[in-house]
C-alpha cells in the first residue's frame, strides 16, 4: 500500500513530486521490491543532468519526510486499498499464465523456508492492515 501511495499513480506524492521538480524527464522502474528476504525501495529518474543528482536525492528525503510527519490523506488511502484490494481479487495476470504466476509468488516464499501457500493468502493480511489503519491513522 505505501509503494502504490508512493509511486503507484500519477497523482501518488513521490511521482508527482519528481515529475513536476523538472529536475528529469520521467519515472523509470523503481518502487517495492519484495523477491528478496530483505525488500527494496528505489526510485528512479530518467534524464536528470549530472549536477542535478544531488537534488532529485534531497528532494525525495524531503519528501519522504514530509510524508512521515503529516502521513496520507484518508481519502489516498482508502483509494490505495481500493485498488491493492481489486487487483488481489483480480488477479489478472494479462497474457501471463496464471499458474506460472502463482507457482512464483509461492516460490518467493518457499526458497526462505517459509510456506509456499502464504503467499496466496492476502484476506487476513489485508483485513489486519485495515484495522491498523483504523485504529492509527495514516502515519
């Protein structure tokens, strides 16, 4: 959910925050990484000019910052689940199999020693991280 409030849309704060810097041209790759025992977060940034880089570093430490202090609008994080939610019920996987899909979804679990289904189960892990929210808020 963070990673779709971060960078999933054009309007998330991350993204746009970067687009409308003018400090590159557009958003490349970047956002949660979670194939690995221990996941990543990165952004970014085509066309950024070499003494640029610094800024585009501070601006999304600022941001982040920014993000931590005041968190996210309820109504960005209700369309945020919304659509993690949809997607997960969905779960469409466009011209890729199905099966090869959930094969590697169960796969990224089961080569750490955990259990391959788990990583087909999202209603109690979503409905937990609802009442979270609920119960503290956006930050």
């Amino acid at each position: 959910v963070l990673d779709h409030l971060l960078m999933g849309t054009s309007s998330a704060i991350l993204r746009k925050t970067l687009m409308e810097s003018g400090l590159g041209d557009a958003i490349t790759g970047g956002g949660l990484m979670s194939e690995l025992m221990q996941g990543t977060f990165s952004v970014g940034l085509k066309g950024v000019a070499p003494e640029n880089v610094d800024k585009v570093e501070e601006l999304i430490i600022e941001t982040l910052n920014k993000v931590t202090e005041e968190g996210f609008s309820e109504d960005a994080i209700a369309a945020s689940m919304n659509t993690i939610e949809f997607d997960m019920r969905e779960f469409n996987t466009g011209s890729f199999p199905k099966g090869l899909s959930l094969m590697l979804g169960s796969m990224r679990e089961w080569i750490y020693d955990r259990s391959p289904t788990e990583a087909l189960k999202f209603e109690e892990p979503l409905n937990e991280l609802k009442a979270s929210i609920a119960e503290s808020g956006s930050k």
